[in-house]
C-alpha cells in the first residue's frame, strides 16, 4: 500500500536514502556492460576495469585486508563465521550484536560466550580479560550499534584477543562510510554493507580478509580463470567470489565509497540528534553514532505507527534484528523506538522531529485524550 | 477490501493493514464489537484513534482516511485476517 505523501526518513541505520548520485550513476552505466573477468577481449576488461578501481575505493574505506565483494554484510558475516576453520571450540559475541553475527554463530554448533558490558552496552575490557574463557578462538562484535549507535573499543579488544591466542571478526554495518577510514587494528575479517552509512545501492557488500586468513568457502563455482582446478583458487578475492559479479552493485559502491571520503562529521550528527530529541523530552540511549533509542511511552510499533501517520515521520520499532542487543538493554520485551540520520538529514528535518516528537510525548501523557 | 499482512518485529502478533472502500469516520468506530478501551486524538495534525479489544487486536488509524492497521495478538494471530476482516465490515456497515 504505497501512499503519496512525502515523509521524512529517520531510519538510515536501516539504509540511506537518498542515496549518492554518483553512486546511482555508476550503476546506471555499469548495467549496460558485460560480466568482468570472463574472457579476454576488451568489453570485459572494461567491465574489470570498474571492479579493481571499485575494490581499491572501497580498500580505502577499510585498509585491513583484501577486499572481497559479497552481496551484503549478512552474506559477509555468513562467510566468516561459518567458514572459520577449525571451527571454533568457543566463539566470543559482543554484547549488541545483530542477528547477522548470532545465527550463524548459533549455527556453528561452537560454544558461545557473551563479552562482558557496561549497562550501555560496551565492552568491560577489564572484566572481559578477568573473565576470558581459555578456549575461545574467535570472536565477532559488532563496531557499532544499530540500536543505540554506542561504538565498541575494537583496537583494544583485538590486542587482548590476539594476546590470548584469538581472532577477532568485526560486523561494521553501522560504521563503514562514517569511521572512515576503519582503523580497527590487527582484525582477521571485516564485513560490511554498500547501503547503510556508504550510501551505496543494496545488493553489495564487502568481507575484507587480512593476509594470511583463508576460510572455507561457502558457494563454489566459475571465477573466470582457472577453470581445469578441481577447487576455487586458495587466494582471496577469487576463493570468495565465485559466480557473476554484481557489476551494478559493485560499481556504485566504489562510487559510494569515494565519496564517503568528504570528512563528514558523524559525531557532530549525533550530538544534533540527541539533541532533537532531548528537546523534546526524551532521554536518548545514544552513542557516537547518529543512531539512538527511545522509550516512546507507549508501543514502540504504536509509535511508530502514530508518527508515519500524522506527522510523516518514518521510524522503526522493535528489536531492530538485534535481540541480543535489547537483552543487554533490558528492553527484549517490547523492543524500542530508533532514531537514525544520515549525511542528507537537515537541520530542517531534525525540527520536524521533534515536533513529532513533541506530538507523541504529548499523546502518551494523556492516553485517554478523546 | 485491500489487506496487507506484516509479521510483527518481536516474533508474536500480526500486524493486518487494510484499507477500507471509504474513509473511517466516527461512528465507524462505535461498531468495533468488544472495544474496551478507544483513543480518539483531535488535537493531532490529523486525528489519530486506536481501539483495544482485550486479547483479540488493537486497531489504529486516522479519522477521515480510509487505511487502518490491526495489531492481532499472539493468542489468535492465525485468525488475524478474519478477525480484521470481520471488524472492518461491521466498521463499514451502513447506519440502521
């Protein structure tokens, strides 16, 4: 049921929209070429040629590894932690991750160990390294909230995890194209999306692998070149991209990442949001990222509701995907209200909030009103 | 009578968006059989109501358009679209 009205998006931790032109350009054009690597003659090395500049683009944005292109961050983490090997006698989760990071660590059959947190949901360094499992060999965190935008102290965690003999995956969902570049240290594997924070098209997404990580790979098929092997080659990024690229998708990623590179301020938009929001009386868990919380003093999905409906204000309730996120919180129950900007959120959309806001608070303090 | 069925985000009830052949008005709401509780907000931009029938569903829209949205509970969520369905027909009868 579309409706015509024009409303005003508050959920980029889910995706940014509008997206990049630029990005939507190189899609455009790319859609019109022929599938990279396959073959030697100059149609596809054209087409190769827009994959090797989007995978230096999107290099920049997270240094770390090889970047292998995926169809998006859950497919990245899928291949990651299911494609650990050995597989993990015991995998160490952050406390806020998504689902993306708990089912498949839950499919892994491995015992499972929640970090230890603060109330807010950062890791407690101090208690974690007090209180480290001898058996854990990996560990997936989330570097950002898509609850409460808190960041999580990836560095240290990855000096104290290597120090006991460990590896450390990083979902980076919400804070690749807004930490930029990630400096996250000595990681194994970083997984991301095109579509959130990059404000590149869905459909794409890297998993970027340090040398010397090889993983078992979770779909095998043509890479374009050696065909008469019985395997995939044991080199990223062709061991992880089997099958036809994406060039579309590719394309406006790389696009997306460059200008990702435009010194955007995200701490400054969290503080703008916290602020709308605290204007309107509402206490924000919040973090570093442009993304918070709310109780909105009532159903959160009311709320939501009640905002799209009269004051064209797009949210999103519930557990936001991130069950394990709201334990930490306390509010498993019935999930929460979330806020999130991005880079084409305007003063002038951060009044309109909390105005809506203002409406809403005003509802759940009279909920017999008739 | 258009309906639209969405799995609600914490894993339990329904949520049924219909959209009615005409806009509510506020009689509509007085054929709602079994509401114990019923919230009309005119001081809003738009007038927004939401009607609770103890454990069957909340409904919710806006007085003067014509889409609503259930929230059917856990209890008979597989009834959801019937229950919405019929509730949306008593709204839409004529007045006697």
């Amino acid at each position: 049921m579309s409706t015509a009205r024009v409303s005003t998006y508050f959920d980029h931790a889910a995706t940014s929209v509008p997206r990049w032109p630029t990005a939507i350009e190189a899609a455009v054009e790319a859609a019109s070429q022929v599938t990279p690597g396959r073959g030697m003659h100059g149609m596809q090395q054209v087409a190769m040629a827009v994959v090797e500049r989007a995978r230096a683009d999107v290099h920049a944005l997270c240094p770390t590894g090889t970047v292998c292109f995926m169809s998006g961050a859950t497919h990245a983490l899928n291949q990651a932690i299911l494609g650990w090997r050995p597989a993990p006698r015991r995998i160490a989760l952050g406390p806020m991750v998504h689902n993306a990071v708990r089912r498949p660590a839950l499919a892994c059959g491995s015992l499972l160990w929640t970090l230890p947190a603060t109330a807010q949901g950062r890791v407690d360094l101090e208690r974690t390294a007090g209180e480290w499992p001898e058996d854990v060999d990996l560990v997936v965190i989330s570097h950002g909230s898509n609850v409460t935008g808190i960041l999580q102290p990836v560095a240290a965690l990855v000096d104290l995890a290597r120090a006991r003999g460990a590896e450390v995956i990083v979902d980076a969902a919400q804070t690749a194209g807004y930490v930029v570049p990630l400096d996250l240290g000595d990681v194994a594997l970083v997984a991301f999306s095109a579509h959130k924070g990059v404000a590149g098209l869905p459909g794409a997404g890297a998993l970027v692998v340090r040398e010397g990580v090889r993983l078992e790979p979770l779909i095998r098929g043509g890479v374009g070149h050696d065909s008469s092997a019985a395997d995939v080659p044991d080199e990223p990024p062709a061991r992880y991209e089997s099958g036809t690229p994406n060039l579309p998708g590719i394309a406006a990623f790389g696009a997306a990442a460059r200008a990702c590179q435009d010194g955007w301020d995200f701490r400054a938009a969290s503080a703008a949001l916290v602020s709308a929001v605290e204007a309107a009386g509402f206490a924000p868990l919040s973090g570093a990222l442009p993304v918070v919380s709310i109780d909105p003093g009532m159903a959160p999905d009311v709320a939501e509701d009640l905002l799209d409906r009269v004051f064209d204000v797009v949210t999103r309730s519930g557990l936001h995907c991130s069950p394990s996120a709201h334990e930490t919180l306390g509010t498993e129950s019935s999930g929460t209200l979330r806020l999130s900007i991005g880079r084409s959120t305007t003063p002038a959309d951060l009044e309109t909030l909390t105005r809506a806001l203002i409406g809403l608070r005003e509802v759940s303090s009279h909920p017999g009103a008739d | 009578m258009e309906v639209l069925v969405q799995k609600d985000c914490l894993g339990g009830e329904r949520k049924i968006e219909v959209r009615l052949p005409r806009a509510v008005e506020l009689p509509d709401l007085d054929r709602v059989e079994g509401c114990e509780q019923r919230t009309v907000l005119h001081s809003l931009p738009r007038p927004f109501f939401r009607l609770d029938v103890p454990g069957s569903f909340s409904l919710s829209g806006i007085i003067g358009e014509p889409r609503v949205r259930f929230t059917v509970r856990l209890a008979v969520r597989e009834r959801a679209v019937e229950l919405a369905l019929a509730a949306c027909e008593r709204m839409m009868e004529p007045d006697p």
